[in-house]
C-alpha cells in the first residue's frame, strides 16, 4: 500500500487533505470536526499518525546507554514496557520528546514528525565502544492512534485483548502478519492506543477499526483535545530552547531517582527551587478567532499591559471553549485561570489560561 492509495482510502471516507504538499500529508478532517470532536470524547476515533518517526536501537548496551542520554528510568524497563522521557543536552535544553518501548533484542522510540535524524545524529556522537546501533525505520511502520472511551471495546472487537494493558505497557501480537504491535499511551486522559504496524498493513488496519466502530478524525480535531489536554508536540510547542520543566511533562517524563544522565544537575537545580519561570500552558478562548502561532499573550501588569508569551499552536473547538491555544507563558501568567489577551496584527481575543480543563 502507498502513501497515495492510502490517502485515497482516507478520501472514500471523507478526508480533506488542505496541505497535500508535505511529505506526508494528514487528514485536516474528515468532513465534520464536530462530530469527530464528539466521537474521541465520547466514543473512539481514530487518528493517522504516520508521520511520526519510530527509531530502534539494539545491541547489548542499548538500555544503559540510551538511560544515560535521557530524563527517565530506561534501565528499569522490562519487555514490553515503556515510558515518556525527554532527551537533552548537558543544559538541559529538550533535543527530543520520545515515547521508549523495551522489546528482548532492541527499544523502539516513537518521537514527533521529523525528529528521528536530529535524535540519531545526537545519540551516535557518544556511541565509543558501546554496542549500540540506531535504526531509523519511520519509512517501514506507520502509527495509528486509537482515543476514547470506547477504545478498548473496538480493538477487543478485533481479538485485540487490551484490559490488561496498563499505560505505557504495549501488546505484541506475534500472529499479525503486520508486525502489530498496540502501545497504551493515554496521551488525552483517556483510554488511547498507539498502534504501530507495517506501513504496506495500515489501510487493512484502518478499514477494520473504523468497521468496529471508531469514527476517522483529522489533524484539527487532533491539535484541539492534544491542546486540551496539555499535550506538547517537539518541534510546534517545543524546541531546544525549552528547558526539561517547561513542557509541563515532568510528572510523566522526568525520574528524580534514576541517578546521572546528560542534562541531570540543571534538571535537578531547578527541582530544588521549585519551580521554572516560563511552562507549557494551555488557553481557552470564547472568541471564534483561531490565533496564528507566533500570536503574543499579554496579561495585566502593574503598569498595563505585559507581554507573558507567544502562542506554539490553535485549534477550533467544540468543547467547554470555542478555541485552544498553547503557548510558553512566564510565571506572571501561567497560574491555571489567569485571564490573558491574545494578540497578532489587528485581532485580539481574552482568555483563560488552565492546565486541564474541568
């Protein structure tokens, strides 16, 4: 299967490709936001994620050295499980946002779009006398994410047995034909799967899970409930600039306990003092206007208006607020219900800034 037969697939179910242009195009949606909006909060939906980059890394050394190089506990993993980590420089500056899976021969790295060389090229600096080989093999397997109360249900329809998965543990099914392998990552506080499959696979996989009963959704609807949820992505909110603590992940992604690694004594610093001056934040707004990344927040000062942060990214929709942003806001701004102004050019809009919404 071809990355254009199955964009053609996605068409017969209504998908609208606003930028066919890129290298691997998404669905912005599929004909109706709010009803996909509505079936990932309610029920399933399905999101093509393809173009996200898997590496593996194998050899003999391959935990050691890979916990050496990022913010969690790698060595601790047993097959089959998995967990969330940064990878940083000795300034703790972010390089890559990294979802890590321990098999028996190797770990799989699922990371954001176009991430997989800057990652490689980083890690294969301090690979000495290490066993360790690093395998870009984005071109290979694809990812579907599977989100929604009712997600669990589905892939069961399938013969899928998930309820035993815990989040960040993954099921191998060693009968698929497709190398399936189905990843619990509830990246929307909710039950989500991150299904990782052969590409030439991946339009069998889809028919079957939306034949079970999850609804196709595209990339708006996507960025709407990631933004909702405080889910950052490397390189749209996040990029080396950014510090460990202010993507607002340090509960999921950073272990206090693992010992050194690169980047260790300014993460560690900064926990002594309790807090960073600029995090991730997320905004609602009441307002219909969608403000471009690059959009300024201002918040009220003692002498007027201040400028707290820049928008990372927005999304219309269509739950408790019309419109999401998400931005880096400085301290003066990031406390959860804070009222900010958005502006860029001639718009401007007020918003509340929140963490997770109610």
């Amino acid at each position: 299967m071809s990355l254009r037969q199955f964009q053609v697939q996605q068409q017969s179910s209504g998908a609208v490709f606003e930028h066919p242009e890129e290298n691997y195009p998404l669905a912005s949606h599929f004909g109706s936001p709010e009803k996909e909006y509505q079936a990932a909060r309610e029920s399933a939906a399905v999101f093509d994620l393809s173009n996200r980059d898997q590496i593996e890394l194998s050899g003999t050394d391959r935990l050691k050295f890979l916990h050496n190089f990022c913010t969690n506990d790698i060595k601790g993993l047993q097959p089959d499980q998995g967990c969330e980590a940064f990878v940083t420089n000795v300034q703790s500056r972010i390089l890559g946002q990294i979802n890590a899976f321990s098999h028996e021969e190797s770990i799989w790295i699922d990371t954001a779009p176009g991430q997989s060389e800057n990652i490689t090229q980083h890690l294969d600096r301090y690979i000495i006398l290490e066993d360790v080989r690093l395998l870009v093999r984005t071109q290979e397997f694809g990812s579907l994410y599977l989100s929604g109360p009712r997600a669990s249900e589905i892939l069961k329809q399938l013969d899928i047995d998930v309820d035993a998965l815990e989040v960040f543990q993954q099921l191998r099914l060693t009968n698929s034909d497709a190398r399936l392998t189905v990843r619990r990552v509830d990246w929307f506080g909710q039950p989500g799967y991150l299904c990782c499959l052969q590409y030439v696979k991946i339009a069998d996989f889809w028919n079957s899970l939306l034949e079970a009963g999850a609804v196709p959704a595209g990339q708006e609807t996507f960025d709407a409930i990631r933004i909702e949820s405080l889910f950052p992505v490397y390189g749209v909110d996040l990029t080396d600039a950014n510090l460990a603590q202010e993507a607002s992940r340090t509960a999921q992604s950073i272990s206090f306990k693992k010992g050194c690694y690169l980047g260790q004594e300014p993460i560690a610093r900064i926990d002594s003092l309790g807090h960073v001056n600029k995090e991730i934040r997320s905004i609602g707004l009441e307002e219909s206007w969608v403000p471009p990344a690059g959009s300024k927040v201002m918040v009220a000062g003692e002498s007027g208006p201040e400028e707290a942060g820049t928008i990372t990214s927005s999304a219309r929709s269509f739950g408790k607020y019309s419109v999401v942003a998400m931005g880096v806001l400085r301290k003066n701004a990031y406390a959860p219900g804070t009222t900010v102004e958005v502006v860029a050019d001639d718009q401007k809009a007020t918003g509340t800034v929140f963490t997770e919404l109610d």
